[in-house]
C-alpha cells in the first residue's frame, strides 16, 4: 500500500485546496449522512424516541468535540514538522499523540457512564424520555474509544497530505451503519429489533471498522505507531505542545455542544415537539455546514506547511479563496431552504409541528450559513499557524457571547422565533470579526517573523 503524503508549499494552490477538499467532503458527507441516517431511522419510532437522541446529540457532539480537538492539535504539530523535520521526530508526534487519546478514553467513558441520568435530567429530559436516553447511551459510551481513536489516527494521516484514505474510512464507516440502523433497530428477519439502543449498536459496530483501518494504516502503510515513545519527560513534551493546540480547539469546539445544550433547554419550555424539530434542523445544518468543515480540516494542513517555511502569500490567496467559497455556498443553501425546506424536514419526520419548528430555524438562520462557515474557517487557520487562543475567543463570542444571551431574550420577548434569530444574528457578527482579524493576524506575524529572520 502506497504513500500518498505530499508537500504543499510548492505548486499551483487553488488546485492542491480542491484535490484535498473533495475527499474530506466525502468523508464529511459520510458522517453527516451517519447522524441523519441515525436520526431518520429513530424518527421512525416515534416522537419520544426523537425527542432522546435530539436530547443526546449536545452530549454526543461534547465527546466528539473533545476526541477532534486532540486530532487538530495532533494535525497542527503534524503538518508544521513534516516538511522540516525527520520521519522519526514524526512518529514519536503521532505515537505520543495516540497514548494520548488512549488516556483520555478512560477519562470520558468512566464519567460518561456514571453521569446519564442527573446529566440529562439537568438538561430538561422528561420522565417520558429519560429511559430511551439511557439506553442509547449506555450502548454509546462503550463505543468512545472507536469514536476518539479514528479521530486522531485520521488527521495524522491528514497532517501528511493525504486526505482520501480517511475520507474513504469515514465513507466506510457511514455505509455500514447505515445499513445496520434498520436491522438493528427494527429487527427484520434473523436480527433483535432493538429499538433506539440498535442505532447506538450500529454507531459503535461501525465506528470499530474505522478503527481497525485507521490503525492498520498507521502501522503498516505509513510505519509511524511505535510502542517504544521515549522517556516520560519526552511524551509529556510532545503530550503539552499537542494540547497547546488541542486544549483550545477542544473548547473551542466543545462550546458549540455547550451551547446547543442550553438553546435545547430553552427550546423544552416549549414541548417535546420542538425539541424534536430543533434536533433535525441541527442535523440538516450539519450537512448544510459539511463543505465548508472539509474546507476547514483543508486549510489546517495547508497553512500548517507553509507557515512552517513561511509562504505567506500562497496563505492570503488560500484564504481569499475559502472567504468567497465560504460566502458562495451560504447563499446557494440558502435558496436550497427557501425551495424545498418542507420537504427536506418531512423526511425525519411526519408529526406536522416537528416538520413546522424545523422548517422555521432553517428559514431564519440559513441565510446566516456562509458567515457561520468563515468562523469555521478562521478557527482553523488560526490553529494551523500555531494561534488557538483567537479561535477560542471567535467560538466563544459567537455561541456564549451572543448566541445563548440573545436567546435567551429571543425566548421571552419572541418565542421561538426570537431564539432562532438570535443565532442568525451571532453568526453574521461574528463570522465578519473572525476573518477580519484573521488577516490582520497573519500579516502581523509575517512582519514579526521576516523581523527575526533579517535580525538572524
């Protein structure tokens, strides 16, 4: 099995950005179709049944936030070592980088477990809800350490130039549960009917598969997993300058679920139903967001490299390029919504005042999508030029400075449509300030560095 690892800070950019990208949208696109597959097969159950996992999805979305924060820190230190540094200083990053997310393992599967029920009590789960909670994410939980590792070992490969052969895991996974969802939840045939704890047995069946590739890769094809990672002063090194960058990028990222877990007990003062359209218009702008997050993964690894021998200009006219795709894609969504909304979110649901609250968070805040996307996109190329504070302030102003307050007060004074347009409005805002400053950050560091060098 052949390497596909490439230099990117030579050669014509817009071309290398979309040779990288597709495959991420594939990969992206396969785990969006992963969580709407889960949520069309549940819906089928019934409303509470939705209501659960739509309750689950801020807890599920906090693990994998944690689990992709250590894979972009990971992906960061990667990609500025590999064009500079020997395969051996790679390796020791990427071994390190697993002991590390094997530590973390235990961490969130034991407090995940002992926490289920008071958890989601706190966040507005009913009595009628509660116990489909529990049992999805009882079967969940044992499954973090196939949801983490992949994460990790994929933007390893990632950091390397190599975006298909984890887009194609990610594919790999999706398809799998996909096809295990209606066996395992309604049971045809030979297979238990499982309800909604089979979609989370299919989850953790197919997230085993890109676990057992993902580490067949890293040890045979690429040769970067060792057991031998150096004394412990050494692999807490390398353990610091990964959180350096993971440990904001994981709040950054996990302030997002934080955040849908408060809006979704704001939304529950106003019935299970709008829980439930609330959870599928979560799952549809996931989908909506996919390009501009494969975009995103993209420009880590590009920035990364030419950071590290300090190209920059071939990152302004990267920039440039995800700023108008960023915008474009918004629009063109946008009008998607404006034309098939409705049908779009019958299709998790037929409970006509689920179809009805989604249909009204995608007509208010679709239009806010591409700015949305440019907060994306500046967070990451923050976190590839080694800055993450900024994209923990970026994450934090547009969810808990103004998304949460404003809905807060959305919620009294104009109900749920107050609450929906206040995440209209915090994504116009701070989509702008992001990217902004992102320029204004990078020329900064250009001056300072091309200082240090003629001072050299």
């Amino acid at each position: 099995m052949a390497r596909r690892n490439r230099d990117l800070t030579e050669g014509n950019i817009a071309r290398q950005i979309i040779s990288l990208t597709w495959p991420m949208i594939f990969g992206m696109l396969g785990m969006v179709i992963f969580n709407l597959a889960d949520t069309y097969f549940v819906g089928k159950l019934g409303v509470d049944q939705l209501a659960a996992i739509s309750f689950c999805f801020p807890v599920i979305m906090f693990i994998n936030s944690l689990s992709l924060g250590i894979g972009i820190g990971t992906s960061s230190l990667v990609s500025r070592n590999f064009v500079v540094s020997d395969r051996h200083d790679v390796s020791m990053i990427a071994s390190r980088a697993i002991f590390l997310g094997i530590s973390a393992v235990i961490v969130f599967v034991t407090l995940g477990i002992l926490t289920i029920r008071p958890l989601f009590t706190a966040l507005g789960a009913g009595a009628e809800t509660l116990g489909y909670i529990h049992g999805y994410m009882s079967i969940w939980y044992i499954g973090v350490p196939f949801v983490l590792m992949p994460m990790v070992g994929n933007n390893i490969v990632r950091a390397l130039g190599d975006t298909f052969t984890p887009g194609m895991i990610m594919v790999t996974s999706a398809t799998v549960n996909i096809i295990l969802d209606p066996l395992l939840i309604f049971g045809p045939g030979p297979f238990p009917a499982l309800g909604i704890r089979g979609a989370a047995l299919a989850t953790v069946i197919s997230r085993s598969i890109s676990f057992a590739i993902i580490l067949f890769i890293l040890i045979r094809r690429e040769r970067l997993l060792t057991l031998k990672i150096g004394r412990f002063p050494e692999i807490l090194s390398t353990w610091w300058k990964v959180l350096y960058i993971a440990g904001p990028a994981a709040l950054s990222l996990l302030i997002t679920p934080v955040s849908a877990g408060v809006v979704t007990r704001i939304i529950s003062d106003f019935g299970k139903e709008a829980v439930a359209g609330f959870g599928v218009a979560s799952r549809i702008e996931m989908f909506a967001l996919m390009i501009i997050n494969a975009l995103g993964s993209v420009l880590i690894i590009f920035i990364g490299q030419n950071y590290s021998k300090l190209k920059f200009g071939r990152i302004y006219k990267a920039l440039r390029y995800a700023a108008t795709f960023s915008l474009v894609w918004g629009t063109l969504i946008f009008v998607v919504i404006l034309v098939f909304g409705r049908s779009i979110a019958s299709v998790f649901s037929s409970e006509t005042p689920v179809i009805d609250v989604t249909v009204k968070y995608l007509m208010i805040v679709a239009f806010s999508y591409g700015f949305q996307g440019l907060v994306r996109l500046s967070t990451q190329s923050f976190n590839g030029m080694n800055k993450p504070h900024p994209a923990v302030f970026f994450s934090v102003l547009r969810t808990l400075g103004l998304y949460v307050p404003l809905a807060l007060l959305g919620a009294r004074l104009f109900a749920l449509d107050g609450v929906f347009w206040s995440a209209f409005i915090a994504n116009v805002s701070a989509g702008l300030l992001a990217f902004l400053w992102l320029f204004h950050t990078t020329r900064k560091e250009e001056k300072t560095l091309a200082g240090q060098r003629q001072d050299a």
